[in-house]
C-alpha cells in the first residue's frame, strides 16, 4: 500500500487549504473527491457534496492523466466546487476557500 500525504494549514487571509498527494494508480476524480472530503472534515463515502454535481468526473481523469483524445495530458485543472476551488496537477489536488 502506498501512503498518500495530506496537508492543511490555515492561511491568512485565504482562509483553509487543503493539499492531497496522490500516485500515479489513484484516477485524480477519486484523488479530488478525498481532498474535498478532508476539506469538509467528512468521510468520502458519506460526502454532502458529489463531485459529478460540477464535473465529469471520467472527463477530468482523462484531461489530467491524458487518456483522452489526443493523449495529452493537462498540468493544471481547476473548478469551483460551491464556496471552494479545487486546483488539480497530475500528482498533486488542492481545496482552498474561494476569495
């Protein structure tokens, strides 16, 4: 099993952010949906908030791991997820307070 890392810190004016590490065998849908999880202090399996409800969660992990037409992948993706932003890179998600 590969241990992924999670980071918070509490930022100044920005409010909380949240940092998931994950490897290159986690599809990045499932890696957004744990950020946002321990973004909102809930369990993944019972999350308030779906993550289908503001993306394509099949679309973002072909745009980021570049299974998608043309093979190519994306360095950065980001959305707003109500009052946060979800910023994801290929091995790396991050949830923060929308300013």
């Amino acid at each position: 099993m590969t241990e992924r890392t999670i980071r918070e810190s509490n930022g100044r004016a920005v409010g909380r952010r949240v940092q998931y590490e994950y490897e290159a065998d986690e599809p990045p849908s499932i890696a957004v949906t744990m950020a946002l999880a321990q973004y909102r202090g809930e369990d993944a399996t019972q999350m308030s908030t779906h993550l289908y409800d503001y993306v394509d969660p099949e679309a973002l992990d072909a745009i980021v791991d570049g299974s998608g037409e043309g093979n190519r992948s994306a360095r950065r993706v980001e959305f707003a997820v109500g009052e946060t932003t979800v910023v994801v890179r290929p091995s790396r998600v991050e949830v923060f307070t929308t300013e």
